[in-house]
C-alpha cells in the first residue's frame, strides 16, 4: 500500500499532476505517443515522492535539449529510460528488444555525448524577446514570407523532425527545405508552451475547401534572441497535451 503524506495525498497521487509534462518530455526522447505514456504509466506505478523524481527540472530540460541535437535515437530512449525514469537496464533491454551490454554501451555513449556539450550555449528560459521571437515566427508563416522566417535563424540553427531521420542545419538548407516541401500558406499557427520552452501547434488544411485539422507541433529552442533549433513532431495526439482540440472548428 502507497504511503500516505500529511495533505492525504500517497505520493502516487501527487505525482499525478505531472501527467502531462512527464508524457511531453518523454515523447521528445521517445518518438512515440503511445510509449511516452506507457513509460510515464509505469513509472507512476512506482512513484516514491513526487519531488525526487521531479529534481532539477532545468538540469533535465538542458539534458534533453542536448539530447535531441547530440544523441542517435536508440541513445535517447535509453537515457530517458535509464537516468529520467529510472528503469532498471534489464527493463529497457525488454522495451527496446536488445540485450543488457547494449542498453549500458548505449547509456554510457549518451551520457559522455552530454558531458562534452558546452551547457553556457544551451537554450535559456523563454524570455520577453523569445515571445517576440515566436511571434516574428508565426506572422512570417502567416505571410508565408521565407526569407523572413530564415532571418530569425542562427548561422548554426539545425531542424529535425524525430523520430524520423531528417536532420538538417543552416539557414541556407532549412529555407531550401521551406519551399521544396510548400510549408507555406496552408497552415494555422496557435502558440503553446512546451515544458518552458517556445512552441506553436500547426493546423493545416489538407484540401482546398477542407477545414484545417491538427498536423504537428513545432518546439523552438532559443540563443541570444536567435532561433537555434526548430524540432517538428508530426504527431496529432500531441494536441490533447496541450488541450487543443484535433479540429477546431468542430
């Protein structure tokens, strides 16, 4: 039986408000909506004290910023699963269908790859001039105006779209990527808030004449005023995450 604290909360239940940034984190590292929730259920069903697995949430966020730019993706689901939500190596090896030597292997690669990040250099909290920044961003998607949007970039800002393998970094591959995919003018941009970080929802309309329905959402890191990452989640239950409906006009 889950010890009860003194506000007659266990600490399971506490744990429950962080549902949905645990689930959000976890998809970041995971690349699957359904295996965010199942490793965030899981660990649920081990919670101890909210407050130890909630711990130095900046240190996490840096964590998982530079894991999304530095980490092959079998590395970040280890790390999520091994250092994050503290599953045993057996277990990741069960999750991941490979063997205990290669969860470790994999963990201490990801976890070197961190130590070698240069932390002064990552993503700050958003600040005035990032929601400025973000709202430069969508009004050069609303005018479908590239070279506005490239403005924003920094000369080393990278895309991705996780889990798939699509990486690529300067402003000069990022805009020709822009126009030969037709990113413009087909969408609605709603700005959300990311676990702290600067983010907007994409509704796009599939058809002319079609309402715009839910299409990915788009996570900005931020440098000195400069976008420094754009990383796309082409996944529509992310919605629910943020309470935006899948189809807002219905």
């Amino acid at each position: 039986m889950s010890p009860v604290t003194a506000t007659g909360a266990t600490p399971a239940e506490r744990l429950e408000q962080y549902r949905r940034e645990l689930i959000g984190y976890c998809y970041r590292m995971l690349g699957s909506i359904h295996e965010a929730e199942d490793a965030v259920q899981a660990t649920m069903l081990r919670a101890g004290d909210p407050a130890e697995r909630m711990v130095s949430l900046e240190s996490v966020r840096l964590a998982f910023i530079a894991a999304l730019q530095h980490l092959t993706p079998r590395q970040r689901a280890v790390l999520i699963l091994r250092d994050v939500l503290r599953w045993r190596a057996a277990e990741v090896a069960v999750l991941l269908e490979t063997s205990v030597d290669a969860v470790n292997s994999a963990l201490r690669r990801a976890r070197a790859a961190l130590a070698a990040v240069d932390r002064d250099s990552a993503p700050s909290p958003p600040t005035a001039d990032d929601r400025e920044l973000l709202v430069a961003y969508i009004d050069a998607f609303e005018r479908s105006d590239v070279d506005a949007l490239v403005r924003l970039l920094r000369d080393d800002a990278i895309l991705e779209m996780p889990p798939f393998e699509l990486w690529m970094q300067g402003p000069d591959d990022i805009r020709r990527w822009l126009l030969a995919v037709d990113a413009f003018g087909q969408e609605l941009l709603t700005p959300v808030n990311a676990n702290g970080s600067l983010a907007v929802a994409v509704y796009r309309t599939q058809a002319p004449g079609a309402p715009p329905t839910a299409f990915s959402v788009q996570v900005l890191d931020t440098i000195a005023g400069r976008i420094s990452a754009i990383h796309v989640f082409l996944e529509p239950a992310l919605f629910e995450l943020f309470g935006l409906p899948v189809d807002p006009v219905s």
